[in-house]
C-alpha cells in the first residue's frame, strides 16, 4: 500500500464545485476551499510526516485507534493508558513536534475566517490518516484550554461521511459527504458538538491513492 509521504501526489485531482454549505448555526463546508493550496500543502506535509511519522495511539480505555496519528506546530495531540491530552513534546521521539508549515497554518487562518471567524491563531494540527475501513467515533474536541476558537479541518483523498451530531452524545448526527479539497469549520454555539467519521470505503484517489488524510487546525494552548 501506497504511504503518504510515497510519490502520489500527482497534479490531476477529482475536483469538487467550489461553494459553501452550512450544517449548523456556526458551521460550514466549504467544498473545494483547499484544491489551490494541495500544490504547497503536499510538500509541507511529507516534511512533516517525515519527522514525525504515523502510529496508532492507545485509547486510555486501551482501544487501538483505526485511525493512525501525528501532529504539527506547538503542540501535538496525544493518548495512552493516562488520557488525552496535547503535549509539546513528540512521545516517541521526545523532540518538539514538527513546526506548523507556513502555507498550511495559512489555510487554516484563511477557511475560519471564510466562515466567519477572524484572527483565528492555529497552535495545533492533528494529522490523521483513514485507510478502508477507518473510523472516528462520535466525540467532543474538549482539550483545548478555550473553546472560543473554531476547529478548522481539511480533507484530503478518499471520500468520507462526516458525522456532525448535537450537544449530547445521542443527538442524531447528520451525515455531511467530503472530498478531497473540501474544509469544514465549525465553532461559537456549534464549538462543542459531537463529531465522527464513518469507515472509509475502499478506493483509490488520483492523488493520495487508497488513504484519506484529515488535517484539524485547533487553538489548544
């Protein structure tokens, strides 16, 4: 199987229309917003993934997570046997996280305030990746020390549904479609409600081939 940091970042991509779709008071999906950054993005990110690779954390309930981790800028998101928590450290390297690339925290900065939401100073960004069959159950973003910023959070590969439920846990979700390009931001009165991902169908993106990768922009410190 094809690695992220492998050579399958080609030029052709599934485009999607570009627009804005709003899925809750304070939430948005802005199809395509990323497609003209993947140019720059791509290389930001195998540097990235190169110093700080994939794993699979350990949930503190002791679950493997399906979907394998890493993060950039001054603080990275991390879990095991004591809990989740950001740390500025990598654990397994016990070096800094990789810095926050210029274009990507750009993107970032430039999506929250497309939605809304200016001044929004990304110190986070959580790098998952979603091979078939990968999921990311319904869950609260609640480490952060302030729930003022948005979460700002780019899809890059295969399709994915994204779940995007209400304030407790057994709110029915709704099931927003992404693509590749697509950025979903979400924050004020929306900030603390349950998200998820369905498992990834296998397939194969021109671009990433058979992987989605999900890169979230948060205000952790």
């Amino acid at each position: 199987m094809p690695g992220p940091t492998a050579d399958l970042f080609a030029d052709d991509a599934l485009q999607q229309p570009a627009g804005r779709e709003q899925i809750g008071e304070e939430s948005y999906v802005l199809r395509g917003f990323a497609l003209p950054w993947i140019d720059r993005m791509l290389p930001e990110l195998r540097q990235v993934l190169a110093q700080s690779p994939f794993r699979q954390m350990v949930t503190p309930g002791g679950f493997t997570m399906s979907a394998a981790l890493s993060s950039c800028g001054e603080l990275g998101w991390t879990t095991d046997a004591s809990g989740y928590r950001y740390s500025p450290t990598d654990p397994h390297s016990q070096q800094p996280w990789p810095a926050m690339p210029n274009d990507l925290r750009r993107l970032a900065i430039l999506a929250a305030a497309d939605a809304g939401f200016i001044d929004f100073e990304p110190d986070a960004c959580l790098i998952n990746r979603y091979v078939p069959g990968a999921k990311m159950s319904l869950h609260q973003d609640k480490n952060e020390r302030r729930y003022s910023a948005p979460v700002v959070s780019v899809s890059l590969g295969l399709p994915a549904i994204f779940l995007f439920g209400g304030h407790t846990r057994s709110d029915r979700p709704k099931k927003v479609s992404l693509f590749h390009g697509d950025v979903v931001v979400w924050g004020g009165v929306d900030r603390l409600r349950f998200h998820g991902v369905l498992p990834i169908q296998a397939g194969q993106h021109p671009i990433m081939g058979p992987q989605r990768i999900n890169l979230t922009f948060r205000t952790a410190g």
